[in-house]
C-alpha cells in the first residue's frame, strides 16, 4: 500500500467522522427531520460533484475536444451505487432520531464488517490468521470505547441503522470496480437523485428543517459525503476488502477525538486506550498482505 492510498484514506475517514458531527448535530439537537436532510445531503452532494467535474472538464477542453457533459453524466455511476448510497443515508438518518452515538456506531460499521467479510469469503477468498486477529482487535477496541454509553435501541432504529451498514457495505464493494473514482461518485449521486424525488412525493407532508440544519445538510452533502465519497472510491483502489472495511472502525474514534476538540469534551483514559487498541488492529490487518509476500 503506497503512500497515496494511505493519506486518500485517511483524508476520507476524516470526513465520514465529520459526517458523522453534522448529521447528529442536525438530527439529534431537532434541526431537520431525516427526509429532508437526506434529499438536501445527496442533492447538494450531487452537485457539487457536477460543478467540479464540468470545471475539470472546461480546463481540459483545449486538449480533449468539447465537453459532453450529458454523456458523461449518463454513463457515470450505476444505479446499483445509487441505490446504496440512498438507502444508506436514508437509513443512517432515520436511525440517529432515537439512538445514542456510540450505539449507532457500533450497529452501523458492524454490519459492513459483516457485509465486506461475507463478500470476501463467498468469492473464495479466505482471511489469513493476522487478519482476523485484527479485526477483533479493532472491533474490540470500539466496543470497549462506546460500552459506557451503549443503550437498548428500539428495534425500528436498530433495523435502520443495519440496513444503513449493509448498504454502505455494498457501496463499497460497488467502488472497488470503478476506474473513475469522481466520475463514478458524481453518478451514484445524481442517480440517488431519482429515489429522493420519489421521496419527495411519499414524505413531503411530513418534512421540516430550520435554517441550521439546511447549512447542516448542505456541508454534509457538499463536503462529507460529495467530496468525502470521491476520495474514498480513490482509497479502495488500493485497499481489499477486509482492509476497506477494518479501516472504518476508526471512525468512531476520530468522531470522540472531535468531539475533544471541536466540542472541547473531556479526552478521558478509555479514549486513549481504544484508540491505541483500534489502530494496532487496524495495523495486523494492513500489514497481513506485506508480511505474508515478505515470507514467500
């Protein structure tokens, strides 16, 4: 794994974790019901993934002939991506109205470890000893850190914040095939558009959000999710799997680290600790594919 891929990663699990503040901040403090934000997060994102490209796309004009931004826009993405990106976000915002932070975390990245895994295994890929010491030592890690607070969710929250974890599971896998990293986010987006439009139609009685969660959603959209996602397709060009999925748990831990700054909460030792125990686990797993080259 090269240097690129590493900070690429790095670069977008900090954005999930910043996703992770502004949809809590939009959700939980009562600033937008999960409809709206959602429709506002992905059209926002979709957007701002149009603007960059077209703009990308004049500067090379002089080389590359006329911009056919339509056709490109056409085949980007699929509408596989789409969907899971929708379902996703759909389902991680309805979820955060009743579940605590470090519930959410653990039934969210708990079901794309369990998504990445059983797509590694039932393409018959099998995972190395270091791996799975790995992966229960950075799942043990978030655990130990979000024990304390953990509640007993309603089981309609618990169901979303799972299908939220399997969706975002399949978008990943779904990036591992793209090419076009920008290309291909800025096409999930725009398709995701098509079901938010149809949740406009099922849900628009019920929608509501004050001037702060409209700058909420469109930060997350824009930011987090738009620009966020692109750089995470770039990341999986270089990550399998299990490492894709491994390296998320540290999300948690850069929220709670955040949160210490940002929102000047109190870094305690049980912080510390996690943290140290989460990244050795994340390290068994990265370097699993080194070692065992370096033995053959």
């Amino acid at each position: 794994m090269g240097i690129r891929i590493l900070l690429m990663t790095a670069l977008a699990l900090g954005f999930f974790a910043a996703n992770s503040v502004l949809c809590r901040m939009a959700l939980g403090d009562g600033n937008s019901d999960p409809y709206a934000f959602t429709i506002l997060r992905l059209t926002s994102g979709a957007l701002t993934l149009l603007v960059l490209y077209a703009g990308l796309q004049y500067r090379s004009a002089k080389k590359q002939g006329a911009v056919n931004l339509w056709q490109a826009t056409v085949g980007a993405g699929s509408w596989c991506g789409g969907l899971s990106l929708f379902v996703y976000a759909l389902c991680f915002s309805w979820a955060y109205l009743e579940l605590e932070t470090g519930t959410g975390a653990l039934l969210l990245f708990g079901a794309v470890q369990i998504t990445l895994i059983i797509s590694t295994l039932w393409r018959g890929n099998r995972l190395r000893p270091q791996e799975w010491v790995g992966l229960l030592m950075a799942f043990s890690g978030l655990v130990y850190l979000m024990w304390p607070n953990l509640q007993t969710p309603a089981w309609k929250a618990l169901v979303a914040m799972t299908l939220s974890g399997l969706a975002w599971g399949l978008y990943t896998l779904v990036g591992q095939k793209t090419r076009l990293p920008l290309v291909a986010t800025m096409g999930n987006f725009i398709r995701s558009l098509a079901f938010c439009a149809l949740l406009v139609a099922i849900a628009f009685a019920h929608m509501q959000i004050s001037p702060k969660g409209i700058y909420l959603a469109l930060l997350s959209g824009a930011l987090a999710s738009g620009l966020g996602y692109a750089i995470w397709y770039s990341a999986l060009a270089g990550l399998s799997a299990i490492q894709a999925g491994v390296v998320q748990l540290l999300v948690p831990i850069l929220a709670a680290i955040g949160g210490a700054l940002f929102v000047f909460e109190p870094i305690e030792l049980r912080l510390i600790i996690a943290s140290i125990w989460v990244l050795g686990g994340i390290f068994f797993v990265l370097m699993a594919k080194t070692k065992m080259k370096s033995i053959v």
